[in-house]
C-alpha cells in the first residue's frame, strides 16, 4: 500500500510538471506496465483530480482544472517561493486580499513538512510590514530566506552590500528583524564593525557563508520597527533633513508620500507634520513643491532662505508685470447679446 501511494505522488507530479504524457512515457518513468498507469489515473480521479486522456497514438493524459481544488505537491523550493509570495501579498499591493493571504499562508505551513515550516515561520515572525510603498526592486526569495533564517536563528550574518552609488563593502551583521514595504524589503540589523545599528536594502545584499557564530539578541531600536526603518530611509540616510507642515489631512497626505519619502504624524483634521531629507536643499524644495501642497517650513531655517531665493529667481524669470490701465482707458463693457 506504502509503495502504491508513493508511485501516486509520483504519477501526480509527472501530470503536474508537463502538460500531456503518453501512457507509455508515464510507464516509463514509473516503471510500471501502461495497465498500472491506467489504473492509477483511474484512482486519482476518485481522490478528485480531474485527469483528462485521448485515445490514440498522438493521445495520452494531461491534468486538467476541476470544480474542486485537490491538493498540490510542491518540491522545497516552490514551497518557499509560495510562502513569500502569500506573505507579500499579505502586507498589500493588491486591496481585498490580505486576508485571504494569510489564510492561505496558515493552511501551507500546516501541511508543510518540518524542515520547510520553520523557513516559511522565519519568513512570518522575522517580517514586519511597512505599507504604502508602490513598488519595488526584485529580491530574490533565496536570500529573503537566508537573511530570515539568520534572524530566527540569531546567527552573524556576512554579505556583501552594495551602496547607492555602487560601492561594494564588505558586512558583519546581527540581523533582527525583515521589514516589508510591498516588494522593497529591509534588514535592520546590528553592524559590528561600525557598533550601531543600520538597515540594509535587500536587494543589495549578497549574503557570502559561512555564517556564525550565534549571539544574544540585543534590544530593538525601536518599539516601532516599521516607523524606524521609514524615517531612516526617508530623512536618516540624507545630509540635508527638513520638518513641514502639510496644510492637509494625514489620510490625504498618505495618499501620495510613501513611507520611502518621508514619515507624516497628524496635527489635527487639517494638517500633519512631514519629516523628510534629500541630499541638497534644491532637491528638498522641489520634492516639498511637487507634493502638491500647502505648506510651513519649521525647520531648517536654510530651507525657508532657500526657498526664497527660488522664488525671487522665478518671478525675475517671467519678467516684471505690466503696468496697471489707468480708469479712464478702460475699454466699454461689451454690450449683451439680443
């Protein structure tokens, strides 16, 4: 019975990895006689897997889709790539699904077996999401996870990282925790020959094993992870950092600033609080403009003489105004129509 169970497996992921296969080539790879293989199609239909044939030589069959869904087999890795695929969708990008995501993500790991559930369980509890970010770079799930594995493990972490402006350094890391913002993941994470904290883009990090040894997590730096890592990638990593006040709602602000530009706290119905950097005073103006708000700088006060001298320079840009018509060179008013 053992043996007949493990030749359906098999027979169910020869169906599920090609579209079609003659009976003689699922003989083949079974070692079995084409009547056995009959029979064992015939037995996965009565578990509900809608197994489809056609007789004939250019015949054979092909695995179809059915009003109910049967069970799939996945190899390790399809596992995984399946488990970050549920758990992004889970943080957001695509309304409506979250909660359907996590469900899915929980009935996986129930029939996942040992070796799989912890790596998808490092994913789920070394994860914190940020959202609101529209999008970006590709990571690849094997270093997702790696760097997870080394959170849940709390085991030294070596990789190479390559920085905004492409230069590669070589990192010791404590890693704590993964933070999300859609399809832009971060670590945050303890450096050990700069002895302080820093967060790392997770699509510039080249892990290079061996790892090790393993330490003793140190406190977090924040309560908040996902606010920590926001206002270090939007205000932290710049020279040039300013605080304005939106002449908006925080809801409405949310709108059209991610988490990756800057970190909004309300102030009342009608305004909120911006903290937010860039590495020149020129490009924090125009990103401040370009918000399509009101605003109040509150600090740095080289931010609001900057932007004075912006103004000054455009209206010298559309030259001066035209004088005024004196009252009594003003044209008639036009008559109505009848």
């Amino acid at each position: 019975m053992l043996e007949t169970s493990a030749r359906l497996l098999r027979l169910l992921s020869l169906l599920q990895a090609h579209r079609a296969w003659t009976g003689a080539d699922l003989a083949d790879r079974l070692g079995v006689t084409p009547r056995t293989v009959r029979r064992d199609v015939e037995r996965l239909r009565e578990l509900g897997y809608p197994v489809h044939s056609a007789p004939g030589t250019a015949g054979g069959y092909q695995l179809g889709a059915g009003a109910d869904l049967p069970p799939l087999l996945l190899d390790d890795e399809e596992a995984v790539a399946v488990a970050v695929g549920l758990r992004t969708a889970a943080v957001g990008g695509v309304e409506g699904i979250e909660e359907t995501s996590v469900r899915a993500l929980a009935k996986l790991e129930q029939v996942l077996p040992n070796r799989l559930r912890r790596r998808v369980s490092a994913l789920t509890t070394f994860t914190v999401p940020m959202l609101g970010a529209a999008g970006g770079p590709r990571v690849e799930a094997a270093v997702l996870t790696e760097l997870a594995n080394a959170c849940r493990d709390s085991e030294r972490l070596r990789f190479a990282y390559a920085a905004h402006d492409g230069t590669v350094s070589r990192r010791t890391v404590e890693p704590h925790r993964l933070v999300s913002a859609q399809r832009r993941w971060y670590l945050v994470a303890w450096d050990v020959d700069r002895a302080d904290w820093r967060t790392f883009r997770a699509d510039r990090i080249t892990p290079t094993p061996p790892h090790g040894p393993r330490f003793t997590p140190r406190p977090a730096p924040a309560d908040d992870l996902a606010a920590y890592v926001s206002q270090g990638v939007s205000t932290r990593a710049y020279a040039e950092r300013a605080t304005i006040v939106l002449h908006a709602p925080a809801e409405e602000a949310a709108q059209r600033i991610t988490p990756a530009d800057g970190v909004i706290e309300p102030l009342d119905d009608h305004r909120c609080l911006l903290r937010t950097g860039a590495h020149h005073l020129d490009v924090l103006v125009i990103h401040i403009v370009l918000m399509g708000f009101d605003f109040e700088v509150r600090e740095p006060p080289e931010l609001a003489g900057r932007i004075e001298e912006i103004r000054d320079r455009l209206s010298r840009a559309l030259g001066p105004a035209p004088p005024p018509s004196p009252a009594g060179n003003l044209p008639a008013p036009a008559r109505p129509a009848e």
